[in-house]
C-alpha cells in the first residue's frame, strides 16, 4: 500500500504486520534548493529536443531548396526556380544536358580564346571567331564538310542517348567496333579509357564527386563567358582579345558602360 501526501512527499511501499504502518519520508528542501528539488522529482512531460541547421548552401542565403534536389547531385545548389526537375526522369536528363552544354562552352571558350590570340599576335592569319564559318576551304566543300559533321555528330550524340536510356550498353562488346575497351564508360555522361580519360583521373567515378563539382563550376562559368563573348561581338563587333586590349589601354574610359552607351547612341 502507498500513500502520497502532497507533493513534498516522497512515497515508498509500506510493509504489512499486524497492524499496519505507513512509512513515509518529509523532504523539506531549503530555498536554495527548490529548483533543484523540482527538477529531480517533476515528471518530464517535455522532452528535450535537439535539432540541428542544415549546413548546405544554396544558390540564394537562407532559402529552402525544394525536396527533390537534395544535394547529391553535383553541384546542386538547389536552383529550379520555375520546377523543371520535379520529375526524377526529367531531371536526369536536365543533368546530362547540362553536362554537356558546359562541356561544349568550355571547348568553345578555349578554341575562341586561343584562335583569337594567335590572330592578333599575328601569329596565325585567322578570321575572327565569328567569321571563321565563312571561311572557304581547299581541302573540301562546305557542304561536304557539313554533312561530315552531322554524320559524326549524329553518330556520337546516338551514341551518347542510347547509354543514357540503357546504361553500360554501348560498352558491350561488339558495339563499337571492337573499340569498346578503349572508350570504358564510367557512367552515363562520364566515359573513360585512354581516348577521353587519358590522364586517369576519377577512375573509381562514384567516389569521384569533388571531380564533377570542380566540372560542372568550370562548364557553368564558361557557359556564361560564351554568352559574354556573343554579346560582346554583337556589340563591338571585335573579337574578345581584341576587346581586352582596347580596355587595357584606357581603363577608365574603355569599359563596359562607355561601350553600351557608344552603341546606343
């Protein structure tokens, strides 16, 4: 049998004989130590909780990136403004697409860079970028060099979607003319073999994601000069090292906005 008087008491069982006594023992806490007393003896109806911020950043400070991009994708800083990734198929080739649009801006932003360079050197005598399509060749028609291009293109880019439908499927043998221990795709997006991994970086590609991060930064800034160096064209109507060596004669006159406003006027 138990008795609990108030609650300055502290209840224990009492032992039966023949006649009954209740043992009961009077804490009397001093005022110092009331909360003390509390704390000890008050029923925990709150359990504490801990919870932890997320550490991730985004494209924007303090905004909550949607559910499907959860940071497992490289270089995902949560950017879908208008949802074009909610579906997980679409999403996927989202990625690819992106992949290999940054993959042809940093090739375009070399070959630009450099082209450009040996012209004004005078190094080479080249057209400037925007006029090197015009350029008529010894060696071969322009027509017969488009329909090169588009076969060879057509054949990679077939290539390239039938490993994203089926993965691993055009490294079988047989499916490449015997070349496919050359190519090793790694993944869908990311062959390897000594033909595009010669330097053997990022073998072991699903550990490989501080690789694909430094990738898809380079590949999104040159997706961004090359629009830089359009805009720059159509404006000036001069190549980019030329643009460069104009500013850096007159740095505080030549710049963009003396250039927008020369144009506008």
């Amino acid at each position: 049998m138990a008795v609990a008087v108030g609650r300055g008491f502290l209840v224990q069982p009492c032992s039966y004989s023949s006649s009954p006594t209740f043992h009961n023992k009077i804490y009397k806490p001093s005022l110092g130590s009331a909360t003390t007393f509390w704390s000890t003896f008050a029923p925990q109806r709150y359990p504490q909780v801990a919870v932890q911020a997320q550490q991730r950043p985004t494209w924007l400070p303090g905004l909550d990136p949607p559910p499907y991009l959860d940071g497992t994708l490289a270089g995902d800083y949560g950017f879908d403004p208008l949802g074009l990734g909610e579906d997980p198929k679409s999403l996927k080739w989202y990625v690819q697409a992106e992949l290999v649009h940054a993959r042809f801006a940093m090739a375009g932003v070399a070959g630009i860079l450099f082209t450009d360079l040996l012209r004004v050197t005078g190094i080479s005598n080249l057209p400037v970028w925007y006029e090197a399509g015009a350029v008529k060749f010894e060696f071969a028609s322009t027509r017969t060099l488009i329909v090169v291009q588009f076969l060879l293109m057509g054949f990679a880019e077939t290539k390239r979607y039938m490993d994203f439908i089926n993965p691993g499927s055009q490294a079988k043998e047989g499916s490449f003319f015997g070349l496919e221990a050359a190519l090793e795709g790694l993944e869908p997006g990311y062959p390897g073999g000594p033909l595009l991994n010669p330097l053997g970086l990022a073998k072991d590609i699903k550990n490989a994601h501080e690789w694909k991060l430094k990738e898809i930064k380079n590949g999104r800034l040159a997706m961004i000069a090359i629009l830089g160096i359009f805009v720059q064209a159509y404006v000036t109507h001069a190549g980019p090292i030329d643009n460069l060596v104009e500013h850096l004669s007159n740095p505080w006159q030549k710049t963009i906005i003396q250039t927008l406003a020369n144009s506008t006027s």
